[in-house]
C-alpha cells in the first residue's frame, strides 16, 4: 500500500486529489455556514457535512486531473454565484483572516 508521501517526501496524486476535493467541500461548508446563520437551513448543511466524510473512503485511483477539476470549477461557480450575496454584508464574513 502506497503512502500519502512517496519516498521523495511529494503526497501522490490520489492524495493530492483527495486534498483538492476536501477543500472545495470545505469551502462550501463554511460558506453555507456563514448563509444558514441567517437562513437557518441545518438539513442541507448536514448533506455537505456527510458528503465531507465520506471523500476519505472515495477511491481516488478512479478519479482524473479532469474530474477534481471540474469539481473545482462548480465549487468557483458557485463561489461566484454567491459572491453578490456577502458583497451586500447582509451574511457577514466567511472567513475573519485570509486563509490560503
């Protein structure tokens, strides 16, 4: 069984991929959270919850380059859909301090 780190001390690809989808799940959990606060709508932040779980035992020896990207590019789209929602302030701050 392959290592999260190979021997040059790099994470795989799997791993890599892994990481990528469970920040763009992330992000879109602590956005919701920032818009339920106001909308108190806990059954479909409960759905991001679970789907966050259970990426650690997706198999991503079956997942591409394509496939996180287009994972990617839904999650910026709909950052982006969102974006004039928090621009009024009426939901506040996602994050207090820049975090990437």
């Amino acid at each position: 069984m392959l290592s999260a780190k190979d021997s040059y001390g790099k994470m795989n690809t799997t791993e890599q991929y892994r990481i990528r989808v469970q920040h763009c799940v992330g992000t879109i959990i602590d956005v919701h959270s920032a818009i339920s606060e106001t909308l108190n709508d806990e059954a479909f932040l409960m759905q991001f919850e679970d789907l966050e779980e259970e990426i650690s035992s997706l198999d991503m020896d079956l997942v591409s380059e394509l496939d996180i990207l287009m994972v990617e590019q839904a999650t910026n789209t709909l950052l982006a859909e969102l974006k004039g929602l928090f621009e009024t302030g009426s939901f506040g701050m996602v994050y207090r301090q820049t975090v990437n």
